[in-house]
C-alpha cells in the first residue's frame, strides 16, 4: 500500500519528525525531516528533505504555539513537502 509513516518526538520546548515511504526496504529512509524549537515563545520551523534540501514551510507555525499546534504546523505542510502524501500512520519516540 503506498503511503507515509510520521514518527515524532517531543521535547520540552521542540518537535522533532521525520517521514518515510511506507513501501521502503528493509531499511527505511526517511523522506523529510526536522524540527519545530521554541516553542511557547518564538518557534522556529526547519525542514529538509533527503536530499539535505531545506523545505520552505507554507503554513507558519504561530508566536507562543505549543505542542499540538507545533504538529498541526508540521502536518499542513507535509503535502506540500511529499510528493502524494498520505499518511498511513504515526509514532511517538519515547524514552524513560
């Protein structure tokens, strides 16, 4: 089935994602990656694509913006940075 795996990881103060074609081999590689830092004060938005491409974000992640709007940011604009985006699902890293 062809689609995108979203993995994320939140930090106190930042979001961290990547993408990776769902149909890739034993060893995904990841389509796009980056991270949204400060957030609750002035968050900034970095992407890439694998080709180490910096991505311009369409939709900007809003001054003061938290966790959920910092995901919402990143997910308005993965159609715009994945060719035929769709999502098939999504994971949370996390560490004890």
């Amino acid at each position: 089935m062809a689609g995108h795996i979203a993995v994320l990881n939140a930090g106190s103060s930042s979001v961290k994602f990547a993408v990776y074609d769902a149909r890739a081999e034993a060893t995904p590689v990841a389509l796009v990656r980056g991270q949204i830092a400060g957030l609750g004060t002035k968050p900034v938005l970095a992407a890439f694509a694998a080709d180490g491409r910096e991505l311009k974000p369409s939709r900007a992640v809003p001054a003061g913006a938290d966790h959920a709007q910092a995901i919402d940011a990143i997910v308005a604009n993965l159609p715009d940075w994945v060719s035929g985006f769709r999502l098939l699902g999504a994971g949370h890293r996390v560490t004890h």
